[in-house]
C-alpha cells in the first residue's frame, strides 16, 4: 500500500492519478448507445437486459430487475 491509497482511505485528496483510476472504475462498465441525433449512457448489464439476454444479478441493483425498470429509470415514457 502507498502513501496515497492511505490518504485515500482516510478521505483526503489524493491527487490525479487516484482521482482518474477513481473515474475509470466508476466509468468502466458504462456504454453509449447512439440513435440518430440521440444517444444515452447505459451500464453495461442493463443493455444486455434490454437486448432480452438474463443477466445474474449486477452489482448493487435489487434481485430482479426487468427492461421495463432500467426504462423507467432514465424517464422513459411507456405507453
């Protein structure tokens, strides 16, 4: 362990490199879907899961989750 991941753990700055591996791990499981003029930026699993593939549980979401949940999320209008 080095001196930054010690002042990272006590929740000090840390200094760019830690700040970039912290937004690299935050961002690495994300995806942009483009559709014409628009896009939007999914975590990976929730593509799979509306591509209609089964997804084992991801991290940090409830035991179940459906399409109809991950479009609801981001304000999608169902009719």
């Amino acid at each position: 362990m080095d001196k930054q991941d010690k002042l990272e753990r006590k929740g000090k700055d840390t200094g760019i490199r830690k700040f970039r591996e912290k937004v690299k791990e935050e961002n690495g499981n994300k995806l942009i879907i483009f559709d014409h003029d628009r896009y939007a930026i999914f975590d990976a699993y929730e593509v799979f899961i509306l591509c209609g593939r089964n997804v084992l549980r991801p991290t940090g979401t409830p035991e179940k989750i459906t399409a109809q949940d991950i479009l609801l999320k981001y304000g999608v209008q169902l009719e």
